[in-house]
C-alpha cells in the first residue's frame, strides 16, 4: 500500500508540473515520504524485491540521518534503538510492533497521530504512551501464548506420534486484537498452519480468528475451499498466502475445525510438514568477526524474501543462562578463536539445559550492546552435538 501510493504521487506529481501548476516548476520533495514507505514496507512483510528493497534502503538511510517524521524519531528513541545504525530488523521489531499496539489493544488513531504531528514534545508523549501500550501488548500475547501451549498439550497425537496437520485454538478469555501475534508463534512453533481465535467483544458468540501458514498452504485458498463446500460455517473471511483473518459464530467452530483439517489435508503435500533450515554453509573461525558482522549489516535491507544469510557450525559451550525465563544466553568456544563468542537463543529455553557441544544454525551481529568490535551470534536453531 504504501509502495503503490507512493508512485501514485509521484505521478500526480509529474502530471502537475506538465500542467504548470508549481510556481518553481518542481512541486514538492516526494522523498521525504521514504520514510514512511519503509517502515510500511517491512512492517507488513511485503516481499524485498529490488524495487522494494531500493525503496527500503532510500527509508532507511533518511532515519539513519536524523531526516525522517518526528513521529518515528520519536519512536526510535522510546524504542531504544539506534537510528544512526538502524535497520529493517529495527523496524519489523522495534517500531512496527509499537505502531500496531494501540490498534491491537485501544485505538490505533495514536499511532496515527504520531505519524503526523510535527510536535517534538508530542511525538515524545504519544510514543511514550505507545510504549507503555505495547508492554501490555507483550504480557497479553505472552499469557495467550501460554494458554495456547497448555492446550497443545492436551492435543491427542496420531498413531504415528505425529500433531494434526493444523490447528485451530479458541479461549474464551483471549484479546482479539492479538491473536494474529498467538497464530504466528504457534505456527512457528509447530510448523503446522494454525487459526487462532478469541470473541469479537468480551462474551460475545461472534469470533474473530486469525490464520498463519507454512510454505505449502495458501491459506485463503483453504478458507475459501472451505467456504464454497460449507456456505454458512464462515460470515466473512480475507488474505493471502501466509496469513488471513475471519469471523464465525461460535456454535460453528467445532464444525468449521473438522472441515479446516480435512481441507488441509487435502491441499498440503505431507512433505510440506517436514521443517527445513537452509544454512549458507559453515563461517570460518576469522570470518566470525565485526567487519564481516557490519559487512552483513549494511548489505540490507533483509526481509521477506531476501533473508538475512544463515550459517551453522559445531561449537563447545563454555557457559549459559536463562533471560527473562525465555531466552538461552550462550558463552561458545570454537577451535582458532580466542575467549569466548557470545550467542542469544530468543525464545530458545524449554527447561533442558544445552549440551557441552551443539550445532548451531545462526545469524552473525554486530553486538550494539557492548558496543566496540563485539559481536554476537542470534541462534535460530540449536541441536545436540
């Protein structure tokens, strides 16, 4: 949306100075509008081709410059980044979340406001606001996060050990706003196409779902097979490939469930099921340095579908620690390097400590924390070695 108006004007532009509508014959800087169109772009997954990426990169170098909306700037600094070293990771976690957290939970006029106010002292209060809104974001995703495990728990495996092919999750007590946050980490972690639901208002029979996908399964397609067999089971329903959204009456998802997994089951080739972690290879012991983690850095933007790279290797853990009863901290040791490379695992503790010798599929990054020539490796995928 925000890439196609952007041309829009640009057009608009053009036809008006053909038509001598600009006293200096130029109109306004369209450019300045890149900021915008980059934040849009990354927030909402669009693809990184080279035209996206191009617009991404013009985005980003403004807000790394001090030039975008004072709304942003703003939000950077509640965020806690660095908008000198800002990038599209920044953005798809850092100011995205906070823009759609008062959408998610009150009213996303703030988020708007922000975006337009040309008022430092403004900016700084919405964006603190937004702050303390996405808090409340995180612990309501997080405590639906957790319902939404104990009930996969409970869930009866097939004859082969294996989940179902998909899963559809409803609680009474959930936010509808967030349960599009619940169906993605419970995709990923199951690597099964997952719909989750909460009523449209408190105690209403009205539900609203969100669904997420895995390569494989369009679903939309899904819903909409779904609906064309069942008229009735779904009121409304819309998307894409990966994600989607809907709305039923309660007394209809027990039925709408069954018809889901048998669609699924139907569309998604078994093979699909199987998770895969692509590795660009193994990094050498002098490559896992800063100028090969700021090489990487700058060679962005990163996004979907332009991955950031993802390389694996054997290494000895020499110490770990639990964040905030989530996160595995790592202190590795690998042959040829000197002390010790840290290494983060978000989301990465289960309760099983790590083994002395693990294999590691990560990603190589500057360590902003520690500042200086510190890096860290960010594990998307640890197994024993």
């Amino acid at each position: 949306g925000v890439g196609v108006i952007f041309y829009v004007l640009m057009a608009l532009r053009r036809q008006m100075r053909e038509a001598g509508v600009f006293a200096d014959g130029k109109g306004p800087d369209l450019t300045t509008l890149l900021d915008l169109v980059a934040v849009g772009t990354v927030a909402d997954l669009v693809v990184l081709d080279a035209n996206n990426r191009a617009l991404v990169s013009a985005g980003l170098r403004r807000l790394r410059n001090g030039q975008g909306c004072v709304g942003l700037k703003a939000l950077i600094e509640a965020s806690g980044r660095d908008a000198a070293r800002l990038t599209a990771t920044d953005i798809g976690f850092g100011l995205g979340p906070r823009l759609n957290a008062a959408g998610r939970l009150e009213d996303m006029a703030l988020g708007i406001a922000l975006l337009l106010t040309e008022d430092p002292r403004q900016a700084r209060d919405i964006a603190q606001t937004l702050e303390q809104i996405n808090a409340e974001r995180r612990a309501v995703q997080q405590s639906m996060t957790d319902d939404a495990e104990q009930a996969l728990s409970r869930v009866v495996l097939d004859t082969a050990g294996q989940r179902p092919v998909a899963a559809c999750l409803f609680d009474a007590d959930w936010h509808p706003g967030v349960v599009g946050l619940v169906a993605s980490k419970m995709k990923d972690r199951l690597h099964r196409p997952v719909i989750a639901f909460a009523p449209a208002e408190p105690g209403a029979d009205t539900l609203r779902g969100s669904a997420r996908s895995i390569a494989g399964l369009h679903i939309r397609d899904a819903l909409a097979l779904v609906d064309a067999r069942h008229p009735g089971l779904i009121e409304r329903f819309g998307g894409h490939a990966m994600a989607a959204g809907l709305s039923m009456r309660l007394d209809h998802l027990a039925d709408f469930e069954a018809a889901f997994v048998a669609t699924v089951l139907e569309m998604l080739d078994p093979a699909a099921l199987q998770q895969q972690v692509l590795s660009d290879g193994e990094l050498a012991a002098d490559e896992l340095d800063h100028r090969h983690a700021d090489a990487l850095r700058l060679a962005g933007p990163w996004g979907q579908g332009f991955p950031e790279p993802l390389f694996d290797g054997h290494f000895e853990v020499a110490n770990w620690r639990v964040l905030k009863e989530r996160h595995l901290k790592l202190e590795l040791r690998l042959p040829g390097v000197p002390g010790t490379i840290n290494a983060i695992h978000f989301g990465g503790w289960h309760g099983n400590a790590p083994g002395k010798h693990v294999h590691l599929a990560y990603r190589l990054a500057c360590d902003d924390y520690r500042g200086g020539a510190a890096i860290q490796l960010i594990v998307e995928h640890c197994l024993p070695a």
